[in-house]
C-alpha cells in the first residue's frame, strides 16, 4: 500500500481527494505544519520538508500534481485526458493553471502572512497579491462559461489542480474575487464527497 505524508490544509489535500475519487486506499501519515520545523525526521523522507511526499515501493514523489498524474495513470483513470484527445491540449493548459497561475499569489500571501512582523510594507505585499490572484482568477471566470468543469466535459486532474487554490481563497478570507460562474465552480467541487472526505482529514 502506498503511503502519503500530509498536513491539513496544504497541497497534500489535492492528493487526498483525488485518492478518494479513484477509490484507492492509502496510509495517510498526518504531520504537524511545517513539518520541517516540527517534524524534523521527516526530512529523511523528503529533504524539502515539504507536503505531500507520496512512497509507493521505488517511486517516492513529492510534487502534489505529480502525485496525482502517477496514481491518475496507475488506475487507468478518465481523470486524466490522453495524448491524441482533442481535450488533451486545453486539459495541458488547464491542468498547470491551478499551480502555475493561481497559486502564485496565494503562496505569497500564506507566506508573508506567516510573519510576524507587522507594517505598511508587508501589507502593500499582500495587498499587492490579493490584486494579482483576482486579475488571475478572471481566465477562470471566462473559461467557466456554458462548462460545469474544466476540460473534457467531466472532472479531471485539472479540477483537482484548480480546486486547492480555490480553497486557500476561503481560508485567507478573499471570496469577493470569485466571479460567479467561479464561485458556483467552487461550490460544485465542495459538494463533491470525494472533496468532503479529503477535506475532513486531521
């Protein structure tokens, strides 16, 4: 059985839901966050100490989409679009969306939200990062037009890929940049039972 290291409310949670959509059990290891701070041991497995690390026998990966695109492939699931779909390029496209484009921004304010200095400066930087994921967030809004999901016309790991960041913008409060079609999005991967059982691990 594979295992997964994971810390509540970070990328491992993409991970997670998609194990939960596949139907595929897996050792889920809980660790406190950061866990390079407060877990130091886990170093030894991965020596960013970071989240997620998936061990699946030799294969040991600790990027969250590169997880999801091996197990997707292992189980022969339609989460993924292959190559020679017409789907295919946009699924591409679509797919590094969520961490290329939009988590950007959100990275920089779960960062500098961490700080614990206080001042004009770092609230020029978060504002500065709330302003850049709201002009990110309108390719979704323009792409979710007529579409329930992403690509294809079902839910793929292009879903998964936006549905974290998507998340990270209820917890840091910023709602209000969600355009409509986006915010019914969010809601139609919330209401997912897949999504609420990854959600609700410790």
């Amino acid at each position: 059985m594979a295992t997964v290291y994971h810390a509540k409310n970070t990328r491992s949670m993409r991970v997670l839901w998609l194990l939960e959509e596949l139907g595929v059990k897996a050792e889920i290891r809980s660790l406190p966050f950061p866990p390079s701070k407060l877990q130091p041991d886990y170093l030894s497995i991965n020596p960013t100490g970071t989240v997620p690390t998936l061990v699946d026998g030799p294969v040991r990966l600790t990027e969250s989409m590169a997880i999801c695109e091996y197990l997707a492939a292992k189980h022969n699931s339609p989460m993924l679009v292959a190559p020679g779909d017409p789907a295919r390029t946009e699924f591409v496209q679509w797919l590094w969306y969520g961490e290329a484009t939009l988590m950007t921004p959100l990275s920089r304010i779960a960062t500098v939200g961490r700080l614990e200095r206080k001042g004009a400066d770092i609230d020029a930087v978060i504002e500065d990062a709330r302003n850049n994921a709201g002009v990110r967030l309108t390719a979704l809004e323009r792409r979710l037009e007529g579409r329930d999901f992403l690509v294809a016309g079902r839910l793929t790991l292009a879903d998964i890929s936006a549905g974290y960041p998507l998340h990270l913008v209820g917890l840091f409060g910023i709602d209000h940049l969600l355009g409509p079609r986006s915010a019914a999005y969010r809601e139609r991967l919330r209401s997912r039972p897949a999504y609420q059982r990854a959600i609700a691990v410790p």
